[in-house]
C-alpha cells in the first residue's frame, strides 16, 4: 500500500492537495484566482494577437491547460496559459508558412501546441527531461532578453496602424521607413497614453496618500490592465473613436472553446517540427524555472520530469480546445503566490471563470482597441529588457558572455527560433573550445602541509628532479594533444628531470584517444630515461586505465596521495635548504 500511495503521488500530485483540502484553503484560493483573472482576460487576448490569433484563442488557452496542470502538476502555485515569448514563437514559426489569421494558419497553431505537448509529454515519459537542460543559462536569460525587445518592437504596428513586418529588427526598421508617411497619429496618442497608465496608475494607487485614504490597494495595483480595458471600451463607446479610426478587437465568438483535434498531414507536421521543438524546449525550461523557485520558497518537492508530462498533457489539451502552445507564466505566478493560493484548485477556478467570461461576456470585449492589448504587451514584456545580465556574464565570463551577445544578435537580426539555435551551437563550440584548452599547472608542496598549490599562484617547494602536472579536466580527444604539447615545453625548460608526476584528482573520464596519447608519452619519455606516474587516481578512472596496455608498460607508479610521490620520488625538498618557487 504504502508504495502504491507513493506512485499515486508521482503520477497525480493533485491527490496530495486534495485530500487536505478545507475552507480555509477555499477562501484563499478564490481571491486569487478572482485576481488572476483580472491579468489573464487582457493578457491571454493579447498574446493571442501576438501570436496571429484571434483574441479568443487567449481565452480558451487559459481554460483546459490550467484545469490539467492542476492534476498532474508538482507546483501549488504555477499558473498556466498563454505567454507573450510562447506566443511569439508561435507567430514566428507559423507566419512564414501562412497568411496571418487565415483558417489555414489558426489550424496549424493548433496542432503546434498538440506536437509541443506530445513532446513534452515524450520527453516526461522516458525520462529526458535532462536533455532540455543542457541549455546553459546564459543563452535562456539572452534569449528572453532579446524576444522581449522584438516582442515590444513588435507591437508597435499596433500603435501607429501600420502593417509593419516584425520578424527581427532590420526588417522591422525597413517597413517603418517604408511606411511612415501612413503613421495614424489618433492611434498613437492613444497607445501612448495606454501606456502612460499603465505603468503611471500602479505607483499613484501605491502612494501613502492613496493608501492612507482607501487601504490596501494591491487588488486595484494588479487589475489596472482589466480597469485600463474598462476605460477603452467606455472611452470608444462615448467618444465614438472608431470614427477617428482607431482599430477595435472586432466579433469574438462566444461559447465554450470547440473540442476536436487539428487537422494534420506528414508534409505540415514535419514542417512545424523545428518550431514545436523549440517551443517546447523553451516552454519547459521557463515553466520549470518559475516552478522550482516557487518550490524553493515552499520548501516543496519539484519532479522534473513529471512537470513535462504535466507540460504535455496541459499543451495536448490546448491543441484539441481551439488552442495556442501554453507554458507558466511568471508575472501570473508571482501574483497568485502574492495573492494567497494554497493549492492548484485556484488556477481551476481561474479557468471556470475564464469560462464565465468566455460564455457570456465575449461581446463586451469587442470594442477594446488594438492599441490597448499591444500597451499591456509592451509594459508587461519591457520588464524583462534588462541589459545588466551581459555585463555581469562578460566580466565573469568571457565564454558565456560571447554565447549571450550571438544569441541576444541572432534573435533579434535573425529572428526567435534561429537566433536561439545559434545561441544554442554557439555555447557547445565555446565549450568544446575551453575543453580543448585544459587548465594544466605545475604543482609544488606548500610547506608544512601535504598540500600541492600552482607554483606561479603561491610559495612552494619543489625539485628539479620532478615535474608535479595537475589538469584540470576530464582528459579527451579534444585536449589530450594539449597536455602533451604542454609536457614538451617543460621537458625543454629543464634538463635534470627525472620523474613526471600527473595529479588526476581534477580526472574522472579518460577516453580511449587520451589513453593512447598517455601511452605514447609514456614510451617517449621512457626513451629520455623520464619515468611518468599518476597520483590520486579516481576509482573509476582507475579501474579503466588497469584494463588497459598502459599500466603493463607504465615506467613509473600510481600513487595514492602526490604528498606519498614526493615523498618517495623527491625526498631532498624535505631536507635543509629547501627550494621555494613564487
């Protein structure tokens, strides 16, 4: 029993929330969702357009995934749905196969969202969710940074009404110029004062003098995106702006979101594969980065794998409900957290509501101009536009830093998908690189101790009779010519060598390439009477090297500690006058 219970609770971790359920636990998890939802309604109809979708897509992207991800997800707080770096993806894989919003083109976004949840879910299933990992961090971070930039850029054409093509930057600059004469000057002030608000209303609501009047204003602070829609809508109505041209969301169709799955053939799935891998690549890793820090801060346990199967399952249910790729959305999370959620139930009820919303109140949305869901686009995005990451990463690393600036350039000359793949080879040949350019020092004993230090980094003792190496890498293909080109200069520096001691403590693999090289070294310096020896050898690389030719030739000895080498090798530094090495 006790080990049924436990599968139970890896494969449905709602079963762990559910059955401590209570009225408390409610209570909280209603105002948040109440809270949620005054984001998702303005935010999940402007990634839709985001993304070439009509906005009900939004809407029907936060309904099935959310109420999925509550079963199966490990997180109490992660809110689900649509995402403005997803959604530009999206756009991004699909507008160059289709005409924007053409049947053909919302068809294909449902079926990229079921390939992202297939995969996902394949990935969850076997087991190789590590294999998403392998993006280093850097990358990710340039990546958002750059989609944000493009993303605002983007959105742009929203508030000059013109059809600006936004795939990356200079093509973006190009159709400006080209189209600027057409600039709608009503639409801007529009956008702009949309903006003003929306980034102007928050601070005033957070004064003392406010709070002082009212109270807590944390409620107001969060659904100032929802109050700003309020105020289109009325402002379009009373001041009749469409008159002045500017561009409302239009018909939206109500009811529940329609059930069925996309219609697909090999040509189109192999098409969309490389973006429904990408997509899901990405989807995971911020998904999953926004679960773990919520995790951390509940002290919670987080499987990774069973997030991607959630993941799946949440985006399989997008595609079959009329719906976009979906993944967690950081600034919802944050709020739902801040709101007080106890449990997964809120984002379930956050859907319910949506479906509310979806059922009955479509139509009043149909006045909302254009140019406030592309405001509460580019204030929500322009967050994440933070160039401070590169600085930080250049001074700690040149590597890393090189990898984020050809990610941060392809994304946003290129564009999303490309410019991340970029990024991505761009970190493995930096790798593969340093890998090839072992660390390799020569080591002598600090006195006093049994410790071995870099001669050039601290006052140690050492013997001419002796050459101490530690390399500080796994020894490879790539990097065993280093070494022995290394060995080489030294062997020049000094002519009374006798004994060559490699410390592998920094080892733990040694493929057959460095193998032979080691092999080689060993009958060369053997020719000029140098006898080679390893010391603290790891068990694993240990029982390697014993099956090989090497150790039946090996000149010298293995050592346990390099302090037992020198002892036996060099017992001079020991004695009166001792040879220093700054």
């Amino acid at each position: 029993m006790p080990n049924f219970k436990s599968r139970l609770l890896n494969r449905l971790p709602a079963w762990s929330w559910l059955s401590q359920y209570n009225p408390v636990k409610l209570k909280s998890d209603v105002l948040a969702a109440l809270i949620v939802v005054a984001m998702l309604v303005p935010q999940g109809m402007a990634y839709a357009m985001l993304a070439g979708l009509p906005p009900i897509m939004g809407l029907y992207a936060s309904i099935l995934p959310m109420i999925i991800y509550a079963l199966l997800g490990g997180s109490t707080t992660l809110s689900i749905g649509p995402v403005a770096i997803i959604s530009m993806m999206t756009f991004a894989t699909l507008n160059p196969l289709f005409e924007v919003g053409s049947p053909v083109y919302i068809e294909a976004a449902t079926l990229l969202a079921l390939m992202v949840g297939i995969i996902s879910l394949l990935l969850g299933v076997f087991r190789f969710g590590f294999l998403i990992q392998l993006i280093s961090h850097p990358v990710i971070q340039s990546f958002i940074i750059a989609s944000a930039l493009l993303i605002a850029f983007g959105q742009f054409k929203f508030l000059v009404d013109l059809p600006l093509k936004a795939n990356n930057i200079p093509e973006l600059v190009k159709s400006l110029v080209e189209y600027l004469p057409l600039l709608h000057l009503p639409s801007l002030i529009f956008g702009l004062l949309s903006i003003g608000l929306l980034v102007y209303l928050p601070k005033l609501l957070k004064s003392q003098t406010i709070q002082s009047r009212i109270g807590s204003t944390d409620f107001l602070v969060r659904a100032v995106p929802l109050i700003l829609v309020f105020l289109g809508i009325a402002a379009v109505l009373f001041l009749d702006l469409k008159v002045q041209g500017i561009k409302t969301v239009g018909e939206i169709p109500s009811g529940f979101p329609p059930l069925s799955f996309p219609h697909w053939n090999w040509e189109l799935v192999i098409t969309l594969l490389p973006g429904a891998s990408m997509i899901a690549m990405i989807s995971f890793v911020e998904s999953l980065s926004i679960a773990q820090a919520t995790a951390l801060q509940q002290r919670s346990n987080l499987n990774s794998n069973q997030e991607l199967i959630a993941l799946g399952v949440a985006n399989i249910s997008a595609g079959i409900s009329s719906a976009f790729p979906v993944t967690g959305s950081l600034s919802r999370t944050v709020v739902n957290a801040d709101a007080g959620a106890k449990t997964p139930l809120a984002g379930v009820l956050s859907s319910l509501l949506i479906v509310v919303v979806s059922l009955f109140f479509t139509s009043f949305f149909e006045d909302l101009p254009l140019t406030i869901l592309a405001a509460t686009i580019i204030v929500s995005i322009w967050k994440l536009v933070d160039f401070q990451p590169f600085v930080d990463a250049w001074r700690y690393s040149k590597a890393d830093g090189i990898a984020m600036w050809i990610t941060f350039f392809g994304v946003v000359l290129l564009d999303i998908t490309t410019g991340l793949i970029v990024g991505i080879i761009s970190t493995f040949i930096l790798m593969l690189w340093r890998i090839s350019r072992p660390h390799i020092a020569v080591v002598g004993l600090v006195e006093g101790t049994q410790h071995f230090r870099n001669i050039q980094r601290h006052q140690v003792m050492t013997s001419d009779r002796v050459l101490s190496l530690r390399i500080d890498e796994n020894l490879s293909f790539l990097n065993a010519h280093s070494l022995k080109g290394y060995l080489i200069n030294q062997l020049s520096l000094n002519d009374k060598l006798e004994h060559v001691i490699l410390n592998c403590s920094s080892i733990s693999a040694i493929d057959l390439s460095a193998l032979e090289t080691l092999e080689e070294l060993n009958a060369e310096l053997s020719k000029l009477d140098i006898r080679l020896h390893f010391a603290e050898v790891k068990g694993p690389v240990f029982d390697r090297l014993q099956a090989s030719k090497l150790m039946t030739h090996l000149s010298g000895r293995i050592y346990l500690t390099h302090f037992q080498a020198i002892q036996d090798l060099a017992p001079e530094i020991f004695e009166k006058p001792q040879h220093y090495m700054i």
